[in-house]
C-alpha cells in the first residue's frame, strides 16, 4: 500500500472480519483517528449506526463492491459526511483476500462529486507505480547518470517508444485519472504506460525510470518540466519500493499547477460522456492507442519516406513492430460477446492478436494509417478466444487533430452468416447454370449428333481406303500415308468437339482468365453451326478488330452466347426463311467496355414480357425450364457487366451486353483500394 501514502483520498485497508489492517494520512485528516487508535478497529466503528453498517458489510462480502454516501463518526463522535468506494480484493484463484476503503469528504449526498481541481500550492498529488520487470533488459542497456537531467541523456524515439511499451502499470490514484484525462483505474491498470503518458514528458519520465533502475537505494530522484498540456511547473518525483520482494516496482507522482482550474471537471464529465456512449453502441467496438504508430510515421516521413507499400516490403519487422506497440486499452460488452471473453483484461495489450489469422490484414491497416485515411474497411477472418473462427468487417476510423488524438476506433460486424448464405447461393446459381447448359445442350441433340457423325464418317471412310490400298499386291504407301493424315486431323475434330460439349455439361468451379471477346464468339459460331444450317438461319458476325482483353471464365461466357443464339434461333421458327438472319456486333461501348449484340429477325419481345424477361423461372417456351436469360444475367453481373433486352425498330429482338475490359477492371479496383477483397475471395 505504499502508493497510498500519497494519495489525497482516505484509503483504509480491512480484512475479511471487518477489521482495519491499514490507514494512510489522508484517514487520520478526514476522520480524526490516529492509525494508532485505528488500526484494529471494526468497520462499525467508524459507523453511526451499528445496524446499517452490518447490513452493508454483509451486502459487499455478497457482492464484492459498493459506492456511495455514508455517516461516518469522528473519534470525537462527531458526524462525518463522506463518500466512500469499498471494493473487495480477490487472489488468482478468485478467493476473496480484503476489503479496500477509499472516501472523500462530502457536502451532499451527490457520490460522484467531484474533488477540487489542482492549484497553486494546494499540494495535490497524482501517483503512478510501474512494474519494470518487461522493460529491464532494456534499461540495463542504457548508461543511467545517477541524479541527471534530462539532457544529459540522448534519447532514440524508436527505444524511447519500445521501453515505455514494456514499462506497465500496476496502479494509479484518482487524482492520476483527473489529471491526465484517464479512463476509470480498472481501465488503466496493466496497461503500457507509452499509450497514456504525455508526449510533451516522456523523455523525462524515462530518464527517470532509468535512473532509478540504476540506483541500489531507494531515495527519490526528481525532473522537472515547465509545462505539460493544461500543467504548468510539472515535478516528476519517483523512487524504488523499498520492500526487496518488490525489485521492479516504481513510484513515481506528479505534482503540478493547472492552467485552468474547472479544466479537470470539465475533462472528466467529457470522460463519462465518451465511455458511456462506446458501451452502448450497438456493435463490438475496441478502443486503440495509436500513437506511438503515428510517431514512427512521423519520422519516416522527416526522413523522406513517401512510399510506405515499398518501405515496409524492405522493412517487413515494422509490420511486426507497429502491432507490438499500437495498445489496446478498452473494448465494450459487443466485443466481449463476439470473441466469447470473460473479462476486459483478456482484450487489453497489443493489437496484433486481431489480425494474426488474416495475412497482411494488419500491414494494410498500417498503409491505410500511414497515409492519413480517415477511414479504412476490409473483410477479414478472425479467431475467438473460445476457438470460433468468424468472418468479420473491419471498420477502423483514425482519429484527426480536434478529436481524442490517443483513440483510433476499430468496429466490427459479423458477416460469418451473410458469407455462408452467399456461399449456399452461389453453389444453388452453379447448380441453376450448369442445369442450363444441359438445357440448351438437349435441345441441340440433333445438332450435336451431326457435329459428331462427320468426323466419325470420315474416318471410317478414309481407314477402309486405307485398308485397300495396303492389300494390293504393291501397296501404295503414299496413298495410305495421305488418308492416315486425314483420320488424324478428323479424329482431332471429334475430339474437340466431344471436349467444348464436355465443357458445356461439365460441373465446375469459374476459372477467370485474360479472354478476346471475338475468339468466344468465333467458338461459339463454330459450335452452332449445323444447329443454324439445320433450321435454315443464316448468322452475320461483324467482329470489331483488336478488342482490348478481359477477364473472364470462358465456359460461363459461351453459355451466354451460346444461349442467347439458340434462343434467337428458335424465336425465328414462325419467320419466313428468307428472313431467318441472326446479327453479331462486337465493340466497345460508351464506357470503353466490349459489347457483343445480337439481333435476330424473329417476332421480337411482347411489351407485357419486358419487366420479367431476365427473372428466374420465367419462360414463354413449352417445356421451358426459365432459367437461360437469368443465368445469363447473374454471370454478367459477376463479370461486373450489365445486359439489356429490347425490340428492334426493324423488328425482332436484340439483346447485348458488355464487360469492363482489363485496364478499366484494374483502374476500378485500384480506386476503391480493394487489394484485400481479391484476397478474402480466394481464401474462401
């Protein structure tokens, strides 16, 4: 308890009976009782009314806390009006230990009356203790002047950074929370003190912590500083413990005068206001220190660093670094429920563990930092601590001079289910697309038979001349040569013409590759022609020359084409056969898009059918099964294009559609920074 020496509040330690174990001086100012006379006393004793006082301590034995107003009775018997925090200790194991006291002199009921700011000679202390043991190595390196200034040490910011990382803090007074604009202590304890100390002070404080880890005694070391923030006259006064079984633990306070005596109040009002509204937001939400992140991107760009993509590929340890020391130091009751924690302390520390199972996920949200996005969102996979892995959005807004400049917010939403539903879609539109391909296949029976029947007629009747002349008395070689060459290349035909039917009735995942519009579409007439020649439709491409390339799956754009003809072709059925003409245009659209039309001479789309004519089941074909134009429309759209149907003033129907092109798909993707959904989809 020996921080509690110096604190302003009354601080009383019981044991589990009630019995006081512990005072310190502010006890014996506020209450009027010796330690001496203290210590031993009951709980009730400092009591007016020995009843309400047993119903209490029973309550927080229960309970394990209470706050608010009590009457408290001097030693003199006078009534004393205080407002009193009692919280019970517990071991490791969950075993209750003792109870801790801490009160404050209160005129009205109010608990959360606030104490009286800092002023000039008031002598109100803030106290912090350290736990060193992390940062020892650290300090042992570094050649500690006993009773030196601050300038009498060269500090890098880099190892400045890194030792007030690993220096934590094991304990702080109220009045530590008030002036250093802190969050509740249950928030503070076990953090790094890098991600709260005071930029304007941190090169005195680790000099400090410096010297005293040299020292083999444990009188007290000062620095002084003129003004930290909303403190002026700032003196930094720290020492050893002097228990020995305590080698690592650090008190250091911090007495100063305020620039504006209400800014503490005012500050701590403003403290209540935010935390309140990050416990109930809605969503799982951590709070991020950042800034010892912002300060190593500070110096890279004072060293000239503009491109941080191709400086952290040479330096891939910043990565490492960066989520080392960017702390977290708060989550809300969300976020404690979408990772399955039991406690805040489980959440609190280094921010690395939230990316650890999503690649360069952490090296974009660096990048993102570096370059001074307000805002940066990705998807990524994450592990819970009770094992789950979820698929998450990761929203993270850094913050910008006028707001909490210590707190950079990450959000997260849990799209496990909706990717898990897109998954089962998907695989139903496979199942819809390939049950359409078979469609169109079947009714290309005819057609594909004649495909096949050539090529195989043709080497039966080349094999038997074949036969022939090898069984002549002088067997003509040369001959039989010549129609062994024609079996080859027929057999070849049939080959190729048995794989494009293999590929159209295949069921298999999309493969996108760079694609030519012009060499689908020639596949697809070669595919089409005897179904054409058999129903008398004359087909006219006009092919627009060197066509920038896409990406696309080349299956899944053939069965667009390869549908939207067949169904031209059987639109004409009713049409004289000297109408019977299908058009193919190929080029670019207006947004430099390539384009492929097709327009038949048939009867055209009926108006009333316009608005349904791409929804799934909807069909005017007997036997139709109403999926053709919506596969067609959903590949499209996974292409990022876009398809239309109209009717033509000439008469018929022309449908068209177009794909963004390798240069305009890859200027899109850059502009909306979308280098991880590439990544999420593939990992899927």
């Amino acid at each position: 308890m020996e921080l509690a020496d110096y604190a302003t509040d009354s601080v009383i330690l019981y044991n589990l009976e009630g019995r006081v174990q512990y005072c310190n001086a502010a006890t014996e100012s506020l209450y009027g009782w010796t330690a001496t006379a203290l210590l031993g006393s009951r709980f009730s004793d400092l009591m007016l009314e020995h009843f309400e006082s047993s119903i209490l301590w029973e309550n927080l034995v229960r309970i394990g806390h209470w706050a608010g107003p009590l009457r408290r009775r001097s030693l003199s018997g006078h009534e004393i009006s205080a407002n009193v925090r009692l919280a019970v200790r517990h071991d490791p194991h969950g075993n209750p230990l003792d109870v801790v006291e801490y009160s404050a002199p209160s005129t009205t009921t109010n608990v959360n009356t606030a104490s009286p700011p800092l002023l000039p000679g008031s002598g109100r202390v803030a106290c912090w203790q350290f736990n060193l043991k992390r940062a020892r190595s650290l300090l042992d390196g570094v050649d500690a002047a006993v009773g030196g200034g601050v300038k009498d040490r060269e500090w890098h910011p880099d190892r400045l950074d890194i030792l007030l990382t690993a220096v934590q803090i094991t304990d702080v007074n109220d009045e530590a929370i008030r002036l250093f604009g802190l969050a509740d202590r249950d928030r503070v304890i076990d953090r790094p003190v890098a991600s709260l100390w005071p930029e304007q002070s941190r090169a005195a404080l680790g000099d400090l912590l410096t010297t005293i880890a040299a020292k083999t005694d444990t009188d007290p070391e000062t620095r002084q500083i003129p003004v930290v923030g909303r403190l002026q006259h700032v003196v930094l006064t720290g020492w050893r413990a002097a228990d020995p079984r305590c080698p690592d633990t650090v008190f250091v306070h911090v007495k100063a005068v305020l620039n504006t005596p209400s800014a503490v109040i005012e500050l701590e009002a403003s403290q209540i206001r935010y935390r309140n509204l990050i416990s109930y937001l809605p969503v799982p939400v951590w709070q991020i220190d950042a800034r010892a992140a912002g300060r190593i991107f500070d110096r890279l760009r004072a060293g000239g660093v503009t491109d941080m993509a191709t400086y952290s590929d040479e330096h891939p340890e910043l990565v490492d670094l960066t989520c080392e020391i960017v702390q977290i130091y708060d989550v809300n009751n969300e976020a404690m429920l979408l990772f399955g924690g039991k406690d805040r302390s489980e959440f609190i520390g280094p921010v690395k563990y939230l990316f650890s199972s999503t690649p360069g996920s952490g090296r974009r949200v660096m990048l993102a930092h570096f370059s001074g996005a307000r805002n940066h969102v990705e998807e990524l996979k994450v592990r819970t601590f009770d094992g789950r892995l979820l698929d998450v959005l990761l929203l993270v807004t850094f913050p910008v001079p006028g707001e909490r400049l210590d707190t950079t917010i990450i959000m997260m939403i849990d799209i496990t289910a909706r990717l898990e539903a897109e998954a089962k879609l998907r695989k139903i539109e496979a199942d819809f697309s390939h049950a359409a391909r078979l469609s169109t296949l079947g009714e290309m029976t005819t057609s594909i038979a004649h495909e096949i029947k050539q090529p195989l007629s043709a080497i039966l009747m080349n094999a038997q001349t074949s036969l022939r002349y090898l069984r002549k008395a002088e067997p003509n070689l040369e001959k039989a040569d010549q129609l062994m060459s024609r079996i080859v290349e027929s057999a070849q035909r049939a080959s190729d013409i048995i794989g494009r039917i293999q590929d159209m009735a295949g069921k298999r995942a999309p493969t996108y590759a760079l694609l030519g519009l012009n060499d689908v579409v020639r596949e697809c007439l070669v595919f089409l022609r005897h179904e054409s020649e058999d129903k008398n439709v004359v087909i006219k491409a006009t092919l627009e020359p060197n066509l920038p390339s896409f990406r696309g799956d080349r299956i899944q754009l053939q069965q667009i084409i390869v549908n939207l003809i067949v169904n031209s072709i059987q639109a004409m059925k009713a049409a004289p056969q000297t109408r019977r003409e299908i058009y193919l245009e190929t080029g670019l659209d207006e947004k430099d898009h390539v384009a492929l039309s097709i327009r038949d001479t048939g009867t055209g789309i009926p108006i009333d059918h316009m608005e349904q004519i791409f929804d799934g089941f909807f069909t005017t074909k007997e036997g139709g099964l109403g999926i053709g134009l919506a596969i067609c429309q959903s590949i499209v759209k996974a292409h990022g294009g876009t398809i239309q149907a109209a009717n033509h003033p000439d008469g018929g129907a022309v449908f068209r559609f177009s794909i963004p092109t390798e240069s305009a798909a890859t200027a899109v993707d850059s502009s909306a920074s979308s280098e991880y959904s590439t990544q999420a989809n593939h990992a899927d």
